[in-house]
C-alpha cells in the first residue's frame, strides 16, 4: 500500500490539550485509514500521531515505526525478522 494521510487538509494540529488524535474527527480518520488496513496484520511506517497509533495498537497489528527511507530495504530487514520500532516516532 502507498504512504496516505488521512486528513482533511488542515495544516496545523493543536496540541496543547496533550491529547492530540482523540478528538471525534481524528477518530474518524482512524476508522477509516482502519477501513483501509483492515486484512493488514502488520504496519510499517516512518512516524504517526498518538491517536491514530492507540487505534491501530487497540486492532492488535503489529506496528513498526521506522527511521528507514528506502522501503525496499525496510521490507527485507523485515522480512528477516530484524526490524525494530522506533518508539520515539510517535507524536
């Protein structure tokens, strides 16, 4: 699958509630990028928000967040059973 946002098109995210992610419209940008990934067991991506990683995490997928820029790579370090998830991706 291609790298997609699922947003509306906002340029800014207000993070000053320390709960960014949770809100009702965020929560339903998960459940559609859910809609997407659904027969997906495993993500891999560069970074996400704090919501959207509570909702893929709460589907019990494996999340890999990785510094990685060539997928190619990424995916036989994966496939290897190498990978490992940068936890500190999540914002």
């Amino acid at each position: 699958m291609r790298h997609q946002h699922f947003s509306q098109g906002e340029e800014h995210h207000d993070h000053s509630s320390g709960q960014h992610g949770f809100d009702p419209a965020s929560q339903t940008r998960h459940t559609s990028m859910l809609e997407a990934i659904n027969d997906c067991e495993v993500v891999i991506c560069g970074g996400m928000g704090q919501g959207a990683y509570a909702s893929i995490a709460a589907t019990g997928k494996k999340i890999f967040m990785v510094n990685h820029l060539n997928i190619n790579q990424t995916l036989d370090t994966f496939l290897k059973c190498d990978l490992k998830n940068s936890e500190n991706l999540v914002h």
